[in-house]
C-alpha cells in the first residue's frame, strides 16, 4: 500500500507538471518559469533530479533540443583488418569518426590503415557535412578528404570526394549503419573508387563493436577489406 501511494503521488506529480506546461507550449514561451510550489513536490526530489532543476530554470525547447542534438556521436576506432583479395593478409586499422566541429553539422574524420605484409596501405583525412538536422535518423553528407592509397600493383594520392549516408538505429550512437562511396585521385594517372558499409552497436554507454567492408575500385585491380573495430565514444 506504501509503494502504491508513492507511485500514485509521483505520477500524479508529473501530470501536474504536465497540466502546467501545457500552456507554456501552447504559446511558444520559453522564458516562463516554473514554480516549486505548484508542482507539489518535495524539495529533496527537485534537487535530486537535474531535469526538473532545468526545467525550473527555463522551459525548454525540447523538440529543438531533439533537431541539434546528434543522433551519432564521435568515434575513436582501433581494430583487426582482414585484406582478402591481398592473399588474405592481416593488419590493423585506427581512425577517428565524426569529431563535431564547434556546435556544427560539420565533422572531421581520419584514418590510418595496412597489411602486416606491407602490400597494403590507406591513410586519409575527410571532412563532412551533414545536410539534414543532426538529430535525424536519417542523414546524408557531401564528403572531401585527401588519401593516399597504395597495393602492390598501384600507389595513388590526391583529393578525395564523395557522399556518405548515416542510418542512426537508436539516438545517441547505441547503434548505426553508414554508407559511403568516394573517388580518389580524380583527374590523375590512377584515379581509385571506395566504396564503404559500416555496422556499429554499443556493448556499454561509451563502448561499441564495428565490422567494416570496403571495398577499391581500380581499373582491373579491386581490391577488399573485412575489419573489426572496437570503438570507443568519449
């Protein structure tokens, strides 16, 4: 009987925050404050909970909040990389994804990558920019970089360009999918295509595993990568 009146007084607490707020949002007024007294809650559960002092504060715009907050978040990646159509050679892969540019949709990436045997190296720096709301489930980027890239039957380096589209499966980088496809070396002598998918899921709050295909179009030598990445996301 205890347990069930302290629900009933909670929710009901809640829904007289609710009642109350529903004017604020009707008229778009996010200067109005709340106060303490007409939540009828007592004071040692306001200063227990950040989101109701928050909210007491200033109400807050929460569907903008939802549109600028990223719906992915940076990624530190160090891995094993498979390279099978590279006598299936073993290596290691590093990089980092999407670290956010001041409070932009703009982000920078890089990554370092090569076979224990020496016939494969990449290395490159990219910047992005997400087009849609960072807060969507679904974005795309326009994509230029500079790589090098280097197998035993080629080495190229220049300018890289191309897109990327992110798939966010659950809000705050719990898990992803992305796509990209880009063009190394264009104009040049030996002018490579990448084509990239990429499966992220989180093991804890800061920790996920990735697995990585890619994917080097040359002419008359494609090549391949299978990687597994552990990332971590500060």
């Amino acid at each position: 009987m205890l347990l069930q009146k302290l629900s009933l007084g909670l929710v009901g607490s809640w829904l007289g925050l609710g009642f109350h707020l529903m004017p604020v949002w009707g008229q778009g007024d996010r200067s109005s404050r709340i106060n303490p007294a007409d939540l009828n809650l007592r004071p040692e559960i306001i200063e227990e909970s950040p989101v109701l002092q928050r909210w007491l504060r200033e109400v807050p715009d929460v569907l903008q909040d939802i549109r600028s907050d990223p719906s992915f978040r940076t990624r530190v990646r160090a891995g094993y990389s498979l390279f099978p159509s590279t006598d299936d050679a073993s290596g290691f892969y590093v990089g980092v994804e999407d670290l956010f540019l001041g409070g932009t949709s703009l982000t920078v990436s890089g990554d370092y990558q090569a076979s224990g045997n020496g016939d494969r190296t990449s290395a490159g720096a990219q910047l992005r920019y997400y087009l849609l709301p960072l807060g969507n489930y679904v974005n795309i980027a326009p994509v230029v970089g500079y790589r090098h890239l280097e197998t035993e039957a080629y080495s190229t380096n220049g300018l890289e360009v191309g897109g990327r589209l992110m798939l966010a499966l659950s809000r705050g980088g719990a898990g992803d999918i992305s796509l990209g496809y880009s063009q190394v070396g264009i104009g040049g002598d030996e002018s490579v295509g990448l084509a990239s998918v990429s499966v992220g899921y989180a093991v804890s709050r800061n920790v996920r595993l990735a697995t990585d295909l890619q994917w080097q179009i040359a002419d008359g030598d494609d090549d391949s990568r299978v990687g597994i990445v552990l990332e971590l996301m500060p």
